[in-house]
C-alpha cells in the first residue's frame, strides 16, 4: 500500500484554506480555537506560540506558520448550553446588538496558553448587576472569547503579515461570532462553503499526490470557495482587548 498524504489536523486545514502565503492565516474554531499564519521561515517564537511545518512537497517546496492555542472556545458554548443559559450553538446570532452593560467575563475554563497560564481556571467575571440578563451574560461571555483569540492573533502579528483570516470548524457557522472576530482582529474574515477545511486539504493534496493538480495550483487557491467575506465594525466590541490582556497576565495558577 502506498501512502499519498500525510498530514496533521491543522496544517491540512492551513492547506484546505489556501493559506499557504504570507499574508494568510486561518482559525478553526472547534472544541478549542487555533490560530495559525504562514511565516517566511522557521521560527521557535515562544510565549506560548508554538512552530509550525505546514506541508514539506517533494524533496524542495517547504512551507512554515506558527500557532497559538486558546483551549476552550466551542466547549464554552457547550458549557452555557448545559447550564441553561442557551438553548443551543445556533441561538448565538439572535444575541446581535446586545448590549453587555459593562460587564466582562473572561472564561478561562481551561486555561490560556497566549500569554502562557496554562493551569489558570475560570478566568474572571466582574460587572454583574441585577440588570444583567441571560442575553447580556452570553454575549459578554462570545467578546471575552473572541478577545482572547485577539491576543493570540496580536502575539502572531508580531511574526508576519496577515491580512485575510479564514475560518473553520463548528463555531464559525455562527454569523455573530464571525463579526465579534473581525473588529476584535481588525482584519476581513473569509469563511468558505462549508466548514470542514481539513477534509479538503486532504482531498486537495490527494489530488496533487494522483497528478490532477500541481502544487502550485494549491498555493494559488483553486480549491478555495470563499461564500462569506466579514470586515470589522460589523459588529460592536463593549470589551476592551488591553482590560482583558491585563486580567489574563494577572490570573495566577490555583493550588
């Protein structure tokens, strides 16, 4: 039996998202959120960023990222769902417009790796008054996610241009969390037509591997259907990315 591909979860979704030049990074956002760029070369980064060989083709054609981590992003979503808070994943764009009333929830129910406080736990909630409303909760609850994943980005900036971000995975179906991540970023989110991206950088490497396309074909994109284009200030951010990059550096490991 010979082999045609191997390859890696995300570098596949780096792959299926046609982010293989510099000035493309993805987010697949799943149980957790991983945030990856191309770089121009190898770089141990540190800070909790992590090195990244994308795809190495043949014996020439080398490609690199890095990645940062924040572990809980979808299972957040999951956790309000189970306490009731939300009826499910898919009430999240119904939340548009809402207004948080100063309150800020920071959830680090799994700890936060950009800065690293790996063994950090429930991160902070502060502001709530007998104002806040079930509605209110939620949506401060998705700022302080997309935030933290604006940390993350922020740390990744400081090693390459990015100036398009696509995204992926079960979390990024939800309108308003694509809008809440465009202002945080500052930068255009493309999401493509459906979300399962590493599926397709698999396939699309097949492809090359059988002789339907060359590689260049990949790093030209031509397997990349984008169907959604977001810029930021499509949607209001009340929370402030520096408050929440203060909190997070202050957040100390539980005994």
């Amino acid at each position: 039996m010979m082999i045609g591909v191997l390859i890696a979860d995300q570098q596949a979704a780096m792959v299926g998202e046609g982010c293989l030049s510099v000035g493309c990074g993805k987010i697949t956002n799943g149980t957790g959120s991983f945030v990856d760029a191309v770089i121009d070369r190898f770089r141990l980064a540190g800070d909790g960023l992590l090195p990244l060989l994308i795809l190495k083709y043949g014996g020439g054609d080398v490609f690199y990222g890095v990645e940062g981590f924040l572990p809980a992003t979808g299972s957040v979503i999951d956790w309000l769902v189970k306490l009731g808070l939300l009826g499910s994943p898919q009430e999240l764009d119904g939340l548009t417009g809402v207004d948080t009333h100063g309150i800020i929830i920071v959830p680090a129910l799994a700890g936060i790796n950009v800065p690293p406080r790996p063994c950090a736990r429930g991160g902070l909630i502060d502001g709530l008054t007998l104002g806040i409303t079930r509605e209110t909760f939620v949506r401060a609850v998705i700022e302080g996610i997309v935030q933290l994943i604006g940390i993350i980005f922020d740390r990744i900036r400081d090693y390459s241009r990015v100036d398009v971000v696509r995204v992926d995975g079960g979390l990024s179906r939800s309108i308003l969390f694509l809008r809440l991540l465009a202002t945080a970023l500052d930068t255009t989110i493309e999401r493509q037509r459906d979300t399962e991206t590493t599926a397709r950088g698999v396939a699309a490497l097949l492809k090359v591997f059988r002789g339907d396309w060359s590689l260049n074909d990949i790093v030209k994109g031509v397997h990349v259907n984008v169907e959604l284009r977001i810029k930021p200030g499509e949607e209001r951010l009340s929370l402030n990315k520096d408050a929440v990059r203060r909190i997070v550096e202050g957040m100390k490991c539980r005994a």
